[in-house]
C-alpha cells in the first residue's frame, strides 16, 4: 500500500509511506526557497519525479483557507483531537479509483511523534502538542485512542515570538503579522539572562502576553507602547533578562499542569514548533515525570504530512508504527552544473585531508546523500568547522547573515559525546541542550554554558563518521561546529550553481560533494 500525504500551509512538504515505512519526504523550502514555503507547483514537479505510480491513498493534513488558524478550514481543518475528525473516503484520481483520507491539523501533531517513536504500538503515552496555536496534553490509549487531557496555555508559540517583535524596532505593527524567525532568536537571546528580579513593567508585558487570546492576529505590536521594553532593541541587557523570565513563565506553565494531572509515568511524546526549543525538550527530559521522552526531527508543521499519513495508515491497517524510516529522506544533490575549475580545485575526498583542512581553520560545506527532513542540518547539508575558537563562531554568523548572538551547534561522535558534554549520549536529532564539559569548545558553547549538541554513529552517518574520527585522530576531539547550508532565509542548498554563488560570496574555503573535495584556488 502507498499512501501519498501532504501538508498544504507553511512547512509545506509530500511524504511517500510504503508497506510501513517512510520511502521520501521533500519539502517546499529545501532547494533554496523561501524558508516555510508553502506547496508549490515546483514541489509537485518534484514530488512527481518520485512517484512510479498512482497511490493507493491520498492523504490531506488539514489546514485553512489563509494564515490564521481560526479562518475557514480546508479538508480537515486546524483544530480537533478525536477520532472522527479522520475521514475516509473514495475518489477518482487521474483515471483511477484511490482512497482519500483527511484529518487535523493537530492530530498531524500527534500521530507524526506516534509514529516515528520508538515506543511500540499498544504501550500508551502522553504527547504535548505545542506550537504558534495549540499548547494542549493528550494521552493515546492503547487502543490508538486519543484523550485531550487540557489545553494549559493558548497561543504558546505565537506569544513566544510576539515578545521578541515587542522589543524589536524593526518589527512593523500590524495586526495579523508574524516573523517565523522570531522564536529561534528569543531562545538565543533567553541564555542571556540571569534571571534578577523582574522589574514591575516587564511582569505587566509578561502577564498581559500570557492573557492575550488570538494575539497574532488581534493585537498589533502598539497596543504595548506603554511598556519601556517596547522598541527596546532586542540586544539590550534588560530585555534579555526579560526573555529568560518569560521562557521560564511558559513552561512553568505547562510543567505545573504535568505535574499536577499526567502521573501515570508514561512516555512523552512531543510535537509541534515549540518542540524546536532545546531548552524546554531538556527540562522536559530532566523533568523525572516521564519514562521518556520523544521528540521526533521533524517536531514542527514539516511532520504534518507524515503524521496523517500514518493516521491514515492506522485507520486501513491497524498500524500507527512507521516501522522503517530515515531522517536523511529528501531529495538527492542536483550537480546541474561542474564546479569552475578556475575558482576550486577538486580532489578525491579523503577524510584525513579534509580534517586536516578544518583543523588549520578552514570553512566547508558538507553535502552528501539525500538532505534531512525538518530544519535542522544533520551532516548532510551542512557547514563545518573547528569547534575551538570564539572567532570561529564569529565567522560563521558572518557567513550566515545571522546576529552575533546566536548560538553555533556541533556534530560529536556518539562515543565522545559525554566526555564533552553533560547527558548527551545519543542525541541524533539535535533538539537538546547540554552543559559544556570542555573549556576548549569555545566556538560550541552558548553563554550559558550550553551546546545543541547532535551525536553521531557509525551506522546513522558513515560519511561524517568518519570524518569525525579523521578529526578526532588529528585534534583530539570529535566534534566540529555544525550550522545548516542555507542563504539566510532559505531552505538548504540542494544544487551546485547554489552551492557555488554561496561559497563564493560568502568566502567560505571550500567544499565537498559526494565524493570530491573542492578548495578554493588562492588568488
């Protein structure tokens, strides 16, 4: 049986399941897109370059008739948690009769972190649907049935990022305008605080946020000019105590109502934007009040097609397990054009070489295999570096447009991983924080002390496994910094012409593809 799903808002993507497992998932942003495109007719294109047939099943995840989650809903629409919000029906699709299955928005969520997990079908679990909208807990019996058990906090997501707008001169007032970006940089901004005590005025801002019903979308960026914290500028020492404060208001909220009302110590699933925040999946997983806990790489809206796909494969089979999957499930390199051999020279790719390369200070792209579904780079669309100087992040934010604030991520060989970092062991994913061991780490380490830390293994990655251990045998140390290959706002590189303006403009030293390094001639 193939069932072909699709989410059709932003994060749009095509997920193909087969016989329980996950054969690809390319999404509308990868290729060099706008981040957080929605289903073009590009993306059809493509996704048809993978088809080899019609599919048996169509699945459609369920979205709106415009941005905001209340407007008209489309096939099953944003909101509804039960059973009988999935719907089965049959269709004609060119020429053939096929199965059409619809479900919701959230229970995308819910099924996408059900079935990638690794908690096997008939044990039950608590999930967290956390996102722009939805901040709501469930338990999935099991019989698959789904039980809200309550919603702590509207809006968890959009208020998140609303505070970084507030403090942000550059950010319009406009009712219904929102900044995707916003809640990453807060989270960077957050590491910041000490958290001193709250002053009056940013108690008010806080709580008028976590008050505020349809925020995004009701409430433009003016009605807080009374606050000092308004156009504040986001750099600014006492907005990001503030940021600290408020990242501690939003999960104290939702852990007080887990502590008070999830007490069976099942596993917990997580999904949903909100599941991008390291700090919070940590204190989820340090919390003690859960077995486990899972979060799956594709946590945001790029796991919504996947997620009623397998709704859709549990309604016609009984199984909600994808019992074979990949997070390396896009799309192949595009070499649409050969590297100008007047700007790279190329080179049969040897490890070593390439260590050694970084080791002296070089800069790379990484490209290999099929890019990683989701947002975050996992070694095959990837820029590396040595992970040792404060200079070295410099530079990489400078190569990535990004404020010098943010954070730099690293790659780690799963058997180092806790010789450096606290509790890392494995991390395949990347969606934790971990307390730096090593003082030699400096290009890693956040000014908390903390490093989004994702862990390697010989079977997950073979190509950046060995590279880390031709790194490890030359430094010492299997880590390299680790930040995603992309224009600032688009999606991952996945095409040489791409590839080449990038390293290019951007000064970068060199590159690998495939099977070929490429270093940039000296002038």
């Amino acid at each position: 049986m193939q069932i072909l799903a699709m989410k059709a808002g932003h994060d749009g993507n095509f997920a193909l399941l087969e016989d329980h497992a996950l054969r690809w998932q390319i999404e509308a942003e990868k290729d060099s897109f706008p981040r957080y495109e929605t289903i073009t007719a590009d993306l059809l294109v493509r996704a048809g370059k993978y088809l080899e047939g019609i599919p048996d099943v169509i699945a459609v995840s369920g979205w709106v008739k415009g941005w905001h989650s209340v407007e008209p809903p489309v096939n099953g629409g944003y909101f509804g948690w039960a059973e009988d919000c999935g719907r089965l029906s049959s269709m004609r699709f060119m020429g053939r009769d096929i199965q059409l299955f619809t479900s919701t928005h959230e229970r995308s969520h819910i099924f996408c972190s059900y079935g990638l997990s690794p908690f096997p079908q008939g044990e039950p679990c608590y999930a967290l649907v956390w996102e722009g909208n939805l901040g709501c807990f469930y338990e999935i019996g099991a019989d698959l049935s789904v039980t809200r058990l309550g919603w702590p906090l509207v809006d968890p997501g959009n208020k998140y990022a609303q505070l970084f707008g507030i403090a942000d001169p550059t950010f319009p007032s406009l009712k219904g305008h929102f900044r995707f970006s916003n809640a990453g940089k807060l989270m960077a901004l957050a590491a910041f605080s000490k958290r001193t005590p709250l002053d009056d005025d940013g108690r008010r801002l806080l709580d008028a946020l976590i008050q505020a019903d349809g925020l995004v979308k009701n409430i433009a960026k003016d009605e807080f000019s009374w606050s000092r914290y308004y156009n504040i500028g986001v750099t600014d020492p006492a907005f990001m105590e503030l940021a600290g404060h408020f990242s501690d208001m939003i999960y104290n909220r939702f852990y007080e109502f887990a502590r008070k009302h999830l007490t069976k110590g099942l596993p917990l699933l997580i999904s949903g934007g909100c599941g991008l925040n390291c700090e919070w999946n940590s204190r989820w997983h340090d919390s003690g009040l859960f077995a486990d806990v899972f979060v799956p790489p594709c946590t945001n809206d790029t796991g919504s097609a996947l997620g009623t796909a397998v709704e859709a494969q549990a309604r016609l089979t009984g199984n909600a397990k994808i019992e074979h999957w990949s997070v390396y499930a896009g799309e192949n390199f595009v070499e649409d054009i050969p590297c100008p051999n007047d700007t790279f020279t190329a080179e049969p790719l040897d490890e070593n070489v390439v260590a050694n390369f970084i080791a002296t200070g070089g800069i790379i792209a990484w490209v290999q295999g099929q890019y990683e579904m989701g947002p975050r780079a996992l070694g095959n669309r990837s820029i590396l570096a040595a992970p040792f100087s404060a200079e070295t992040r410099d530079r990489l934010n400078a190569i990535k447009k990004r404020e010098g604030y943010r954070p730099v991520a690293c790659i780690c060989l799963e058997e180092e991983a806790t010789r450096h970092f606290d509790g890392a062991s494995p991390s395949p994913y990347m969606l934790h924080f971990h307390h730096v061991r090593d003082a030699q780490l400096g290009a890693v380490t956040h000014v908390d002390n903390t490093c989004r830390v994702q862990t390697v293994n010989a079977s997950q990655n073979p190509p950046m496994y060995r590279l880390l251990n031709a790194f490890s045998q030359r430094t010492g140390y299997g880590v390299l910094c680790n930040t995603s290959l992309n224009f600032n706002g688009r999606g991952f590189i996945n095409r040489m012409s791409d590839l080449i303006t990038y390293v290019e403009n951007t000064g970068m030293d060199g590159f690998v593809v495939g099977n070929h390094f490429y270093r940039r001639r000296l002038s």
